[in-house]
C-alpha cells in the first residue's frame, strides 16, 4: 500500500476512530466518538460493529421476575450502517498492533 493513496477498502476490518454528529441513543451509543470496527461499506454509509448489545434476563421462562442477583447477562454482536452525512471524520490507524488487520492485499 502506498502512504499517499487511501480507498476505503484499506479500512476494512480495522479500528478506526470515528467521530459522529450526534448520539446513536436508539442502538446504544451514547457517545459522538469512539473506536469501532469497519465491516464493510457501500453508498449510504458504514457498517460498523456495534460495541455490545447487553441483553439481560430478568424474566424466567414461566414469565415470573428473576432476582437482580440472579439474571444472567448476554452480549450479542450487531452490525450497525452509519450515514454519511452523520460521520464528521474518521481516524485510521495504518500498522498500529491491533487496529490495522491483514486487508485482501496483504495475502
């Protein structure tokens, strides 16, 4: 890869620093910035993995109330498309350990 020539194939699959215009609160993101993976991308946007849907069981199977001190909790991985127009930059991290992975062109 070039230092001077960038496509948005070269992020895949890596950590990138993403800053949005607003709060994602519908999914979860309570945030305007942070670290997320790229999944791929097409013409409305990013599809991110989304940091962790926490889904806690607070009700049993015969639909009675579990104990706080007894309900289980469960993270489920989600992919999340982020517009565009909703991204104000993005941060990419080329050979730094653990934020650039081998891409298509490294095999």
């Amino acid at each position: 890869m070039k230092d001077d020539f960038y496509t948005m194939e070269f992020i895949v699959n890596d950590i990138v620093f993403i800053s949005f215009k607003e709060e994602l609160k519908s999914i979860g993101i309570n945030y305007t910035e942070g670290y997320f993976k790229i999944k791929g991308h097409d013409h409305l946007g990013l599809w991110l993995e989304h940091p962790g849907i926490e889904q806690i069981e607070d009700i049993d199977e015969k639909g009675k109330p579990v104990p706080t001190n007894k309900r289980k909790k469960k993270i489920i991985v989600g992919v999340f498309l982020i517009l565009w127009s909703k991204i104000i930059t993005i941060l990419h991290f080329p050979n730094r350990e653990g934020f650039d992975f081998p891409g298509r062109f490294d095999k």
